[in-house]
C-alpha cells in the first residue's frame, strides 16, 4: 500500500464496501422513486388511532452506542404492590411512515438490514427517517407498538400485552457512561440526573433484567462473549482496532428485547397468525463441542443438551475468562447460523437453542432490519384485527430471503473489517502470533490471532487442524482489497513467549 494512501483509509474502505454490496446483490444506494417519496414525507407519523394511548408522561428513556441515531426502542419499569415489576418496551411505529411495496420498502425488503462497515453505515431506510422521523429521538413524541410485559421477582413472566401509544424519550443515554455507573465505576450519567425519578427506574430495570438473565441461563441459556472490534479513526486513518466490550447496560437492553421479541411471537400465536421466527437449531456439529469440552476435562451429553453447555461455558469463563472469548466463538461456529422460519398457526416452529427460548421472533429493531418491520406489520393487523399483510407463500420466501441477506450482509460487514485489519497488519509481515482455530471446512481453516483481534486464512500447516484448537502462527500476506489475511504454522520456540496478551 502507498504512503499516500495511508491517509485515504476512510476513502478506500467505502469503496471496498460499496463493491462488496453490489457483488452480495445488495443496493448500497437508494432508487430516484424512493428519494421522491422521501421527499413527500414531511414529518413524523401524526396519531390517527382512537385506541392509541397518550404514554408521553412515562420516564422512557434509550440506552443505545454512544454514535447511534436509530433509535428503535425506549423502556421504562414500573414497580408493582405485588413485587413484581411492569416493564414496558416501545418500539418505533416504522410502518407508520413506510408503507408496504413503497419503493422505500422494496429497498428496504431487497436488503433485509442495515450494513454497517468500518467505511460507511449502509441504511436499510433513508437516514431522514431511520434516524429522525421514524426514530425515537430525545423529546420528540412518536407512535409506537409497546409490549407490556410483568415479570415477578425472580424474573419469571407473568403476563404480557401489547399496544399502540404515543411516546417521548426523556433521556438519550449511552451504554458506556450507563453501565460504569451501575457497575459503580463512575458517577451517575448527568443525562440521568436531570430527569426526575429516572435514576430509581433504570435501577429497577437493572435489577429485573439481572433476573430476567438468570433466570433464562438457569433455562440453559449461553454466555457467549466473542471480540467484536470496531476501527478507531483518527481523521481519515485507521489507528487500532477496539473490542467491545459486554457491560451491564447492554445485558439490560439485550434481557428486555429477548423478553419482547418472545412476548410478541406468543402474542402472535395466541391471535392464530403466522409469524417470522428467529430460530437457531439444535448444533449439527454437537460431536466437535463435546470433543473440545474434553479438552478441558469436562463431560457434555452425547445429544445436545444447551443447559451443560451453558454449564460448560460458564466454568470456563470463570477459570480462564482472557481466552473464553476465543472458546465462545469456537463455539458460535460449530453451533451455526441463525435464521428466519415461519410458524403458522397449525404448527409450532423450532425455538432458538443458543437463547434457551422456544419463542422467538424480531420484532425490537424495525428501523434497521426488514423482518422486524414486517412483524410489526403482522402485528398491528392483529390488533386491528385487519387482514394479513402477507400471504403464505410470501412469508415463506420472505424468510428464505431474509436468511440468505442477512448472510450477504455479515459477510460484507466482515470483509471490510478485514480490509480494516489488513492495513494494520499490512506492515507487519513475518511477526509471530498465537492463534485459536475458529473454522474449518473443505474451503479452508481460519485462526484468530489475539492481538489485534483478527482473524485470517491459515494458508500451510493446516491439516489436522480443527476448530478451538491452538497454534503458533506467522503472518505471510495481506492484500486490503480482498480483505486476504493470511498465516502458517509454525513450531513453537522455548525462547518464544507464547503466552501474547
């Protein structure tokens, strides 16, 4: 790579992700028909149902990345005589303002989601609306779907409901500043401090969702944590690569949407509907994770069974939690890839083994992914008691084409991470690594170094070499195009530290 494109980093990566888009069958830029409907809309949906309630008094805020715009959901707890706890999630009424077989809906059906690179965010609806209109922005008032959901002390579900409301977010909040204050690292957000009563509410909804996550692990639920590195910029250039990291504040929003996504698919199946479920089956490759578990002296069943793996993994997250990421994702790979299924009323559909859930649907997160908006859509029919948005054989092929995207779409998103990766390891030809294996198949095996967390192609000395396994490797190539990065195998050295951090 020329110096002088050292300093065009931001530049080179949009146009990587711009070609990966349209390689993938993704549209990286929106239809004239679509920017002419764009410009038709000139605000935010206006109350038009007398079954709409006026929610704005309630202290709903958002916790969300400290750079996010689209904001899709607010929460809010209320404490009950009872003990339990009503926690209520709003979720942004995209639908109001997107209209189905819109040319800004055909865009947003051939995408299936918003694709965020380390050059560009790709927004699955036009930022006008995702992030302004149809977002659930800081004291601005916009219609919603709630999903009311009373959870008892011990994090148990004892009724849920869901409706339309009229919404105001009091506090825009961000995960990092929420959670080292309810980790007590730092002092209270003063977005917290401003708003009456807020500070007790979000101590509520720490609590339950605490519980909600306890009581689902206990279900066989699994802790997963895998490296999710994100570019850091400075200007134009590409510095280093930032794991983010899992905190308090994130479990919280995670616990209440895993809670709503499964409230509104039982919702659903009570109003016998058909409904977009999120499933992950039951692992092809459970031999493999039995065998790496023995790795570490411990037994699982012959058959899957999520409650030992989840007991598994939370042993070796307590004796060994530097490495565990690299056994979680070990784990990931072997257990494979999430997808969309429909359940119609007559049957019931496979639930998610890596949630611990037999009831699972997207629903939380409608500005950004497609099948959440079409949920949505499914849903208020429900309400209303209107006829299907979608037929039978729609919804089949809606499914099959959201997975197949939503697939497109991680590997552009991964591509351009490792283009990201390549030009900071672009200079550093022939250095020595220790490396977990994170894949392995008849197209090739790929190892994960440790720092900076990246993984690549192990090019020689791969046979024999299987997922979770550890190895000494030494980096031969990197070619920031292709996001090609690529090691060996080699032995290790008495004199070699082989313990990096």
């Amino acid at each position: 790579m020329k110096n002088t494109d050292e300093k065009q980093h931001l530049s080179i990566l949009q146009k990587i992700a711009h070609r990966a888009m349209l390689e993938r069958g993704l549209v990286p830029e929106f239809s004239v028909q679509a920017l002419a409907e764009l410009d038709e809309i000139h605000g935010p949906a206006t109350l038009t149902e007398e079954s709409t309630r006026d929610l704005t008094n309630l202290l709903w805020c958002s916790i969300d990345n400290d750079d996010s715009l689209d904001l899709d959901q607010l929460t809010v707890a209320e404490a009950m005589t009872s003990g339990a706890v009503k926690v209520l999630v709003a979720i942004a009424d995209v639908d109001a303002l997107v209209k189905k077989q819109s040319a800004i809906d055909d865009h947003a059906r051939q995408n299936t989601t918003s694709v965020y690179t380390a050059g560009k965010i790709f927004s699955m609806l036009p930022e006008r609306l995702s992030t302004n209109l149809t977002s659930l922005n800081y004291h601005e008032d916009r219609l919603a779907i709630v999903i009311e959901t009373v959870i008892s002390n011990v994090g148990e579900m004892q009724s849920s409901d869901i409706y339309r409301a009229l919404v105001r977010n009091h506090a825009k909040l961000a995960y990092n500043s929420v959670a080292s204050w309810l980790e007590g690292k730092e002092p209270m957000p003063e977005a917290v401090s401003v708003v009456p009563g807020l500070e007790e509410n979000l101590l509520i909804q720490d609590r339950i969702a605490q519980q909600l996550k306890g009581l689902r692990h206990k279900h066989g639920a699994l802790d997963l944590q895998t490296l999710e590195a994100r570019p850091i910029l400075a200007g134009n250039e590409i510095q280093d690569l930032r794991v983010d990291e899992r905190s308090r504040a994130k479990e919280l929003i995670e616990d209440f949407m895993i809670a709503a996504n499964g409230a509104t698919a039982r919702y659903l199946h009570r109003k016998k509907v058909p409904s977009l479920r999120r499933m992950v089956r039951s692992p092809k490759r459970w031999k493999k994770i039995v065998e790496m578990a023995a790795q570490h002296n411990s037994q699982l069943p012959v058959e899957p069974d999520s409650k030992a793996l989840a007991n598994f993994l939370a042993a070796r997250k307590a004796a060994d939690p530097l490495r565990f990421p690299d056994l979680s994702l070990s784990v990931i790979k072997l257990l494979g890839p999430g997808e969309y299924v429909v359940e119609f009323p007559e049957e019931t559909a496979p639930g998610h083994f890596g949630l611990a859930v037999k009831d699972y649907t997207h629903s939380t997160a409608p500005n950004r992914r497609f099948p959440d908006l079409a949920t949505q859509r499914i849903l208020k029919a429900a309400l209303d008691l209107s006829p299907m948005p979608y037929s039978r054989d729609d919804l089949i092929e809606l499914a099959r084409h959201c997975t197949e995207k939503e697939n497109d779409a991680n590997k552009v998103e991964r591509l351009v991470a490792k283009s990201a990766a390549a030009m900071l390891l672009s200079s550093r030809i022939g250095d020595k690594f220790d490396a977990m294996c994170t894949g392995s198949a008849d197209k090739g095996t790929w190892v994960r170094i440790f720092h900076p967390p990246v993984e690549g192609r192990l090019l020689y000395g791969h046979e024999g070499i299987d997922v979770g396994d550890r190895l000494r490797v030494q980096l031969i190539h990197t070619d920031i195009e292709k996001g090609y990065i690529d090691f060996k195998k080699i032995h290790y050295k008495k004199e070699e530290k082989v313990n990096e951090k």
